[in-house]
C-alpha cells in the first residue's frame, strides 16, 4: 500500500472532507488525467440519457394527471378543466404499477445526476481531477458481520483496494476523517 500522505489544513481538499460524515473514511485514490475531450464526451452523453430520463417522467407525470383522475376531480371545481372519470379496472392498476416502477428508479438516478451537472457546470473539465471514493452503507455492513478476529484484515483488504484497485500500487493518497493512518 503505498504511503499515506496528511491533507494541507489550508486545501480546499480538506475543507470538502470535513463536509463528510466524520465516522466514514474518503480515500484520495487517484488523479485522473485523461484526455478533457473524453470525459467531456461521456458527460455529454450521460447528460442527453438524463435528460430523456427527465422528459419520461414529466410525460407519466403529466398523462397520470388524466389516468388518476385530478383533471376529473379539478373538472368539479372548475368547469372549463373537466374531464371524464377514470374507470378502475386493470388498465388503471397496470399505470400505477408502470408509473411506480419508472418513479422509484429513474428519479434517484436523476436526482444523483443533479451533483455531478452542477458541478461540472461550475468547474467545467480541468487537466487533472482528485478521484474521492468512501465505502457505501453496503460495504460497511460488510465489515460489521466480519467476526472480530477478522475486521481488522478485512478493513486493511478494502483500505487497499480503495486506495489501489488494480494492485499495481499507482494509488497516491489516503485521508481519515480523524487523521491519517495505515
């Protein structure tokens, strides 16, 4: 595992750390420094996906206006908008089942997207970028069921893969919310 180096107090490095929550580990991993022109272009094309992703989901949300009946029940209270009721038969359960299952899996895939757009708006493409990875709720639980014997080897397997995934010890940095230890 290659050496573990401290953050400058004066990084803004480390004023976006201290954002984090201070029982999760964030591991420099890397700088990538592939071509701008390529990351731009896979930008580009994750953000015309979301954008069709978006566009899905005001067309169900606008056509469940009519399938739910609000056009129906707003028709009561303003005559001008009124539409016919909606019939409860399997139609209607089929477009709720299609409107949950697009809902429940395109909006937190949009809503993620939003960070990353933001970002990249305001700092655009640099030369070089820091890669940050932090261990998800699902690696933590796995780390917990490990018996105790055990936590500590599996911890420092996963501290290196964080930092070096490849093996090949091109991993530069690690940074510990408390300090810096390997």
């Amino acid at each position: 595992m290659p050496a573990a180096q401290r953050v400058p107090r004066d990084s803004p490095v480390l004023s976006f750390l201290s954002e984090c929550d201070a029982k999760v580990e964030v591991y420099v991993t890397h700088i990538d420094s592939a071509n701008v022109a390529t990351r731009r272009a896979h930008f580009l094309k994750l953000l015309g996906m979301n954008l069709i992703w978006s566009f899905l989901l005001i067309r169900r949300a606008y056509g469940g206006l009519s399938h739910y009946g609000v056009w129906s029940a707003l028709g009561k209270l303003v005559p001008e908008w009124g539409a016919a009721a909606p019939n409860l038969d399997k139609a209607l359960f089929g477009n709720i089942v299609m409107d949950l299952f697009v809902f429940l899996i395109l909006v937190p895939i949009v809503r993620g997207f939003l960070g990353v757009a933001m970002m990249r708006f305001r700092h655009g493409f640099p030369q070089q970028e820091i890669i940050f990875r932090k261990p998800s709720q699902s690696t933590i639980a796995n780390i917990v069921s490990e018996a105790p014997e055990k936590r500590d080897t599996y911890t420092k397997e996963l501290l290196r893969r964080a930092v070096d995934p490849r093996g090949d010890e091109t991993g530069c940095l690690r940074y510990a919310m408390g300090g810096v230890d390997v």
